[in-house]
C-alpha cells in the first residue's frame, strides 16, 4: 500500500500510523480511503499518556470513566462499513469516547455529527480534534438514544457502545437508503448493517463484537 502522511494530521505518528494501516490492510480492511485515514491520524494523543506506547496496536485500551477506545480494526470495519454504498455527505456517531472514531470519519466525509453522553470525554476530545484541524465536527452532549433530531435525516449512522436493541429513534433519524452501523446485545453482541428502504428496513449481521453498553441519560 502506498500512502502518503499527511502534514498537519498525522505528523510524527505517521510511520506508527502506517504500519497500523498495513496491518489492519492484512486482517481484511479493503477501502483505501479508511486505510489512509488509519495511516495518517496519531491515535497516540487519544489514549491516556501512560498507554501511548501502546497506542498503535490493534487492541482496545481504557480511556478512564470505566470506558474504552475501540480496537483500530473495528473502526477500520465500521467505517468500510459506512462507505460501502458510497461517500454519505455526513455521519451521526453516537458515542464520541476519546474521539479517535471521529477523527476517522471527519477524513472521510464532509461533516460528522457526534454525540457523548459523559461530559469530561467530550471535553478531551474537542480538544484532539481541534489540535489535528479537524473543523468539520459538531460535538453535542446528550444521550445518543435519542439521536440528534434536529439534524436528521442522516445517510450513515454510527453507534460504539451496545444497546440491548436497536433504538428506535435512530431508526427514525435514518434517511432513505441510509445505513446504521450498530452492535447490539448484553452479554453477546453482534455488529449489524441496518439499510432503510422507505419504510422498510434490511437487517446484515456482520460479525461477533465486544462493546461497552449504550447506556439512556447524559452525566456531566
Ligand atoms: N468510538 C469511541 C468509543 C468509545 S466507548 C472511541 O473509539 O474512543 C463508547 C462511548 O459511548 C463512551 O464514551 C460512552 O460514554 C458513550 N456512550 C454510552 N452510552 C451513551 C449514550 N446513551 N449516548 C451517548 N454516548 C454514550
């Protein structure tokens, strides 16, 4: 794979990010914009300091508030995911954690709605996301069961924390031919593709997953 690092995203990171990229290109992520999103962002600056040496292995690690970044080849294969009917002009991500998701989706779309339901995280990330120029980001503090009503519909939705079924008002919020990324379960999980037609939605289940609970309210 030949990708370019880019100037301000990725900077020292870069040969670190590559090489994530490339292995994540050999567990079976194909779409090359993903691949070189991966390959440019430093995912060091959002995990915790003490982990950063870490930072570039494929494996999910705690960002403190009992909650975790998601391991980089699930954000590879929900991304892809996203994608595969071709480029949604924005994307709803329910679950902002350290924000290193959306960093992903901010390279890959023109705009990324994101909502985090712990205030403290959504803080640290705005402040990431800001320090990589990443401008294209709208950050809301709520819960995430509810989607993001004002700005719907959306053409790909996101969810990184599990609900024990599908919220309905993430449904609703789908637009017309849109897809909703979402693991969904308790104690077993499994990550779903949901496409809406109309009125009617198709249902795709992807793969066996492991996600902290998508859990109703906002705390500060
Ligand atoms: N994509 C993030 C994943 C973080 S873990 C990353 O890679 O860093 C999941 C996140 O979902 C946590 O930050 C958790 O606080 C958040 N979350 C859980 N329930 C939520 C809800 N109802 N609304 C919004 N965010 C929620």
């Amino acid at each position: 794979m030949n990708v370019r690092v880019g100037s301000r995203i990725g900077g020292k990171s870069g040969r670190s990010g590559e090489l994530l990229a490339q292995k994540l290109q050999q567990e079976g992520i194909t779409n090359p914009r993903v691949l070189q999103a991966i390959a440019r962002s430093p995912r060091h600056i959002f995990v915790p300091e003490i982990l950063a040496h870490k930072a570039y292995d494929n494996t999910a690690l705690p960002i403190g508030q009992g909650q975790t970044i998601s391991q980089p080849y699930i954000v590879a294969k929900m991304s892809e995911l996203l994608l595969k009917d071709g480029m949604p002009d924005s994307i709803l991500e329910i679950g902002t954690g350290s924000g290193y998701q959306t960093s992903i989706l901010a390279q890959l779309t023109a705009k990324v709605y994101s909502v985090e339901r712990i205030k403290s995280l959504q803080f640290q990330a705005k402040r990431k996301l800001q320090s990589m120029d990443l401008h294209n980001i709208s950050m809301k503090h709520g819960d995430g069961w509810k989607g993001w009503q004002s700005k719907a519909p959306f053409q790909a939705i996101i969810v990184t924390a599990a609900p024990s079924e599908v919220p309905q008002a993430l449904l609703a919020q789908l637009a017309d031919g849109g897809r909703l990324v979402i693991p969904v379960g308790e104690d077993t999980q499994i990550l779903k593709v949901i496409t809406r037609h109309g009125d009617d939605f198709s249902e795709q289940q992807v793969e066996a997953v492991r996600f902290v609970p998508l859990v109703p309210g906002a705390v500060q």
